[in-house]
C-alpha cells in the first residue's frame, strides 16, 4: 500500500469512528457491541499508523541519501578551485623609486629603503643571519623575522646597459639582464621557492626536491627541482623564451602543464598569437649575456641592432639595405653602447651617424 492509500484510509477510518460518537444509539448495536466495534477500529488504525510511520523513515532514510550523494556529486564533480597566487603586480607597484631612470641598479626593500648599486655588474649574496653582501665589500642587514606571518618582498631594479647577480642563502644563483626587475622575498617559505620577473634572467637552482623552486612572469610560470635555465619575459614584447641548459622543467599556463623541456630545447611563447613552440637550439647563443657578452653566428644585421637597442635602452634606427646585411662575431657587453657600435661598424659595411645622445642612425656604406 502506497502512501496516498494509507492516508485514504486513515481518513475513512476517522469518519467512521466520527459517525458513531455521533449516533450511539444506533439501530441493532448495543452500547457494548459499539466499543467492541470502536476499539478494533482503533486498532486497525494504529497498525496502519506505524506502517505510515514506517513509510515516512523509509522515505526520510532515502531523501537523505540523495541529498548526501548530490552533495558528495558536488564536491568531486565540480572544478578545482584556484590555488590563491601572490599579487606580484601590486607588490611592484607598492615599491617606489626615487629615480626611475637611474643608471644605477636599485635594491628597494620592504620598507621602500633604496639601496643604489653603483658598477657595470652588480652583486648580491643573502645570508643566513639576515645579511647581504653587495659587491663583497659592502654588507647591509636587512633582518627579517622568519616568524611573521605575512611574507616581506625585495626588489631589484637593473636598468638598461648593466647586470646583476644574486645568490640566495640555499645556494641558488640568479643572473639579471639589462631592463628587468626581479621580485623575491626576503626569506622563502617553508615548502617552496618562488620569485616573479619582468625581463630577463638566467638560474642555476640548487636542488631541493622538498623544496621546489617557481619562477613566475605575467604570462606562464616554470617549475623546477634543481636545474640551470634562461628566461625571457619582457613586459614590452610579444615573444618570450625559456631555453633549458639542464636538468628539466615544466611550464604552466594558468595552472596548466603546457610542456616540460629538455636539455638544449626552447619554449617559444607569443602572447599576441597566444601560440607556442618547442625546438633544438645551440643554448650558448642564448644564455651568454651573464658572461657580459653577446656572440652571433651569421645572424641578419637587424636583430642585432634590435637586441642592442634593447639592452642599452637607445634609439637605433637603420635604413633597408642594413636588412640584407649579416655578420658573425661577438660583442663585449660591459662596454658603452658608443663603444659597442663602433666594433660593429668594423665588422659590417656600414656607417654610424649618432642624431642625439640616445639616438642613432644606420646605414649601409656606398
């Protein structure tokens, strides 16, 4: 019996009992043969009440199963949410500089205190005790509590035509390019190692398999456990690279494995085509400028000014003939862009004409 059926009949029951309360004085039952009739009705009734009842746990019972799996449904169905990331880009917005195009490299720490490094190559090694040595000759505390709850951030600021190197206190290497900045903490946290750059930067991880090393840019983010690799991520250009010397890493996209590289191989990133490529390449050509050089193999006349352009932060313009033209050879980086021009007029066929003092012009020798 269903239980539409079951309250039918409770209420036909009811009626009944109702109607003789009504009429005791009815026809042929004696006052006697009417409780007799009224107390089996009675119990009839409460043999269908506990059935009733019965029912309603039985259904109560199932109601909260379904509820049950259609929460659990929930819980492993639905998307993962979004591991909470660091704000890199209001961490760096935070910082202030007193002079933006300062030709010195800049460390700004937690407390926007400047430190101005003055030299073609800067170099800073943390250590344990909460100091850091700036071109070994210098040593500047910057204690941190390890037990703040709340990391503290570090940035540095190499500008156009100079380098720098950091050594972090576990070891790990980083080599800054000309026209990046580099944001860190000033203490890494107990599981990982993660820092963020706009430009470019070259690494040797020391290893820590407990302790895996992140580095982030605003386009991808590349992990590691102990390897040496280069990365290119300037604000201001489309292309960025990650080239791989050893070891191997892999590249995320938005919390996605997009590739995981090989020694010698280049992860080739256009964010305008929102494309990407992997391929072979000599790593030398790309990783040589932590040497304060820039070496090129048959390579057109127009990438080179380009790269130099970028590194010296100058104007280069060139006619369309210089195009055509390719040369081989290998530029010294710690010297001036005037310098560095002159050596490249005496390998190719052409001429320099300087308009301005960050300005130049070239053009191919009648």
């Amino acid at each position: 019996m269903d239980l539409s059926q079951l309250e039918q009949s409770d209420r036909v029951l009811q009626e009944f009992i109702n109607q003789i309360k009504k009429d005791s004085d009815m026809p042929g039952l004696s006052l006697f043969e009417q409780q007799e009739l009224q107390g089996r009705i009675n119990r009839q009734n409460k043999k269908h009440n506990r059935r009733y009842i019965r029912l309603l746990i039985w259904s109560g019972s199932i109601a909260a199963s379904i509820c049950l799996f259609i929460i659990a449904g929930q819980h492993l169905f639905s998307p993962p949410q979004p591991v909470a990331t660091i704000d890199y880009f209001s961490i760096m917005q935070s910082f202030s500089t007193e002079d933006d195009d300062s030709d010195n490299v800049q460390l700004v720490l937690p407390n926007n205190q400047i430190i101005a490094i003055e030299g073609h190559e800067a170099q800073l090694q943390y250590e344990e005790e909460g100091w850091v040595n700036i071109n070994k000759n210098e040593k500047l505390a910057i204690v941190e509590h390890k037990e703040k709850e709340k990391a503290v951030y570090n940035q540095l600021i190499v500008p156009a035509g100079k380098r720098s190197m950091l050594t972090f206190n576990d070891g790990t290497r980083v080599w800054v390019n000309a026209g990046s900045k580099l944001v860190y903490p000033s203490c890494f946290e107990k599981n990982k190692r993660e820092i963020f750059v706009e430009g470019e930067i070259y690494l040797d991880v020391s290893s820590n398999p407990e302790k895996p090393f992140i580095v982030r840019t605003n386009t991808f983010e590349v992990k590691v456990l102990g390897t040496q690799f280069n990365v290119s991520a300037y604000t201001d250009q489309s292309d960025m690279q990650v080239v791989l010397v050893s070891g191997a890493v892999e590249i995320r996209k938005n919390g996605i494995s997009k590739e995981i590289l090989k020694p010698n191989q280049i992860f080739s990133y256009n964010e305008s085509r929102q494309d990407y490529s992997v391929s072979t390449i000599d790593v030398s050509d790309y990783i040589a400028w932590k040497e304060g050089y820039y070496p090129f193999n048959h390579q057109d006349l127009a990438t080179i000014l380009a790269k130099l352009s970028k590194y010296y932060n100058v104007q280069i313009k060139w006619s369309e003939k210089v195009k055509e033209l390719s040369c081989s050879g290998k530029l010294d980086l710690k010297e001036n862009v005037q310098e560095v021009l002159s050596t490249l007029e005496k390998t190719a066929p052409i001429e320099i004409r300087k308009t301005s003092e960050r300005e130049y012009i070239i053009v191919v020798k009648p």
